[in-house]
C-alpha cells in the first residue's frame, strides 16, 4: 500500500471485478499459440535505491534464474494512472503478457489496463483491487517489524525509540504499531518517537528526519523508508538503527543491528509457473514469515548480547501462529483500550489500522 488505505479486507476478499475486453490490437501482442511468458515489472523508485524496489528488483532477477523466463522493468514511475497506463502499453508493445505493479498508486492504471487487455495478467503490490485478470499480494512485514522492536528495546539505554515513518497509511502505522509492541514486550518503559517525510524516497529527506529524532533523544532508529538514509543518520551519529526491505548493515556497519526484509522472488515464481502452466487465478494474498515472503536479516554484532535467543523464541512462535503479535490487551496511545484482554485482532482490523498503540509519540495527520 503505498497511499492512504480504508477499505475493509473482508469487503475486499469477498468482492470480485469482471471486466469486458477492449483494446483488440494491443492484445494480439500477447502470444496464445505457445506458453512463453514475458514479464514486465513497474517500479516506484529506482532499483539502486537499496531497500523497496531493490528488493522487488532482487525477486525479478530470481524469478529469471528460476524459470528462465524475459523480463523487462521500468524505474521511478509516478504513482499517476495515465503514467501507469502508458508504461503498462509500452511495456505489451515489448511482448510482455504479465505486468507487475509494485507500488498501492499504479492501482488505478493497472485496473483500466487490466480491462482493456483482457489477455495480459497483472499482479499488484499492496492494494485492494481484483479482477478476473488482476491479482494482490502483499506480505506480514508486521511480523518482522515486531522482532526489530525486541532487539531495540533490548538496546536503547534512553528508553526513546526514533521511527521514520513515508506516509500515515495504515501501511506504515501498523509497522509502527507492531514495532512497538516488540520494544514493549521486553521493555515496558520504552517509547517511540514518530517522524513522517511524506515521501517514498529522499535519502536526505529521510536522513534529516532520523536527525532529528537522534538531537530528540532517540539513540536507536527504525524506518517504513524505502532508503537507507535514517541507518547512515544513526551511525553518523553514533547510535544504533534498525533496517526495512533489505539488509541494510552494510550502509551503515556500525550502526545496524539488523533489518525487516523482503523475499519477493518465491512467490513470483510460484505466481508466474501457475500463469505458464494455466492454472493461475486472480486471488488476494498477504502472506507472512511462514510462507517464507518476509524474514529478519541476521543480527549484528551491534545487536544486544541477550537479543539472539528471545528473537529465535519469538520467530518460531511467530511462525506456528503462537505469536500473533496483535493480541489484547491493547491500549492506544490515550490510554483507550481497542483490544480486550485475549481477543486477537482480526485481518481487517490489522490491515486498516489507523491509531498508534501506547507507547507511542507522533500524531496521524487528518484525523
């Protein structure tokens, strides 16, 4: 999700678009007659960005390796429907019959293209839109960001946590949210300092903000940042941070302690194997640590000494569904209690989250 977000997940899965086909000529690019398959993948930023679209760039060059099929790929396209359609047209020009968005604001553009080419399979990152040749997918990365909460409330010796935040979606919130509640889970007096950049990728935009945050008190950074500028802010700073996307410790190898990371490439593959052997069906996926699309980067000798053993426990708990991560009792940040002693938080509810948990510092704007 890469924009604001309120839309019921229940409402989502259950519903399902059917388009008519237009647009007869692009479609005759589109090879029946064999099962070749040529992918064409849309990205928000560039692939050197080193986190979000690195990742999603890495899954590419998997999928390649693993089924040895052509891809082609488009960087730091706006989030703006007539952009999208425009890349998406050139893009079945070049022969490409499967198109993967990879951020929530090519939604709109993939959905009319998905509509005018009927033929062309698309798979979306992050939204809420289906239809009979459109797909979803996204990943718990909460999972992980939970784990990273431990190691930093294990770490911090000021009890002020600083998190970098893109957007307030709900997205980024419930990373927060769930960060959170891993630094609690070890260190009830934590707290976490939020400061949002109102953008995707700006390394010196993003790296100001952990600044700022570190000369509030904070001495570890985490970030929802598609860059590594707030894990060079820490280090240039001499603190400790916590990485999104990737691996982040060798940009900053004297601060990172270790990172939440996605493992796109397994799931392109599986998705892309069903579309060459016709048994692909538009579905919405948000898979998690168990389906092996999220992970944690190996800790660092940054991490606290203590830190290796509770994160093994939590991980595995965390994968037999032992650990649910959003569990009551949950208070928000006033002192409400939003989730009664025992009760687990439902899909829907976690997706669309939009408060912050106690424990954390920063405001939602718009609300």
């Amino acid at each position: 999700m890469r924009k604001f977000l309120k839309v019921s997940l229940s409402a989502v899965i259950a519903s399902s678009l059917f388009f008519v086909g237009c647009g007869q000529a692009k479609t005759e690019n589109v090879k029946k007659a064999d099962n070749k398959v040529k992918v064409g993948f849309i990205y928000v930023g560039p692939i050197g960005d080193g986190g979000y679209t690195y990742s999603h760039d890495q899954g590419r060059q998997y999928l390649e390796k693993e089924l040895k099929v052509d891809t082609i790929y488009k960087e730091s396209v706006k989030e703006d429907k007539a952009e999208v359609e425009r890349v998406v047209n050139d893009m079945i020009d070049q022969g490409a019959n499967v198109i993967v968005g990879t951020s929530f604001g090519f939604q709109e553009g993939l959905l009319t293209s998905a509509k005018k080419y009927p033929d062309v399979k698309f798979l979306h990152c992050s939204g809420y839109e289906t239809a009979a040749n459109m797909g979803q997918f996204f990943g718990r990365i909460h999972e992980m960001m939970y784990l990273n909460g431990i190691v930093a409330g294990l770490k911090t010796k000021t009890n002020t946590l600083g998190f970098v935040g893109a957007f307030p979606i709900p997205e980024v919130i419930r990373n927060i949210d769930a960060f959170t509640l891993g630094a609690k889970s070890v260190n009830p007096n934590v707290k976490v300092k939020v400061n949002w950049t109102n953008t995707w990728y700006d390394p010196a935009k993003e790296k100001d903000a952990a600044l700022a945050l570190l000369d509030g008190g904070a001495d570890v950074i985490a970030q929802h940042q598609d860059t590594a500028g707030p894990q060079q802010a820490a280090e240039a700073k001499g603190a400790f941070s916590i990485g999104y996307n990737t691996d982040m410790s060798k940009t900053a190898p004297k601060a990172n302690m270790t990172s939440a990371v996605w493992n796109w490439g397994p799931y392109y593959v599986k998705q892309v194997k069903a579309i060459m052997d016709g048994t692909w069906k538009a579905e919405k996926y948000w898979g998690g640590y168990a389906d092996n699309i999220v992970d944690l980067a190996p800790l660092t000798a940054n991490a606290p000494d203590n830190a290796k053993a509770i994160v093994d426990k939590t991980k595995e708990d965390i994968k037999t569904g032992k650990n649910k991560i959003f569990v009551g009792p949950i208070k928000d940040q006033s002192g409400n209690l939003k989730v009664k002693d025992g009760e687990v938080m439902s899909d829907d509810a976690i997706w669309n989250i939009n408060w912050f948990v106690e424990g954390v510092e920063g405001t939602i704007p718009n609300q």
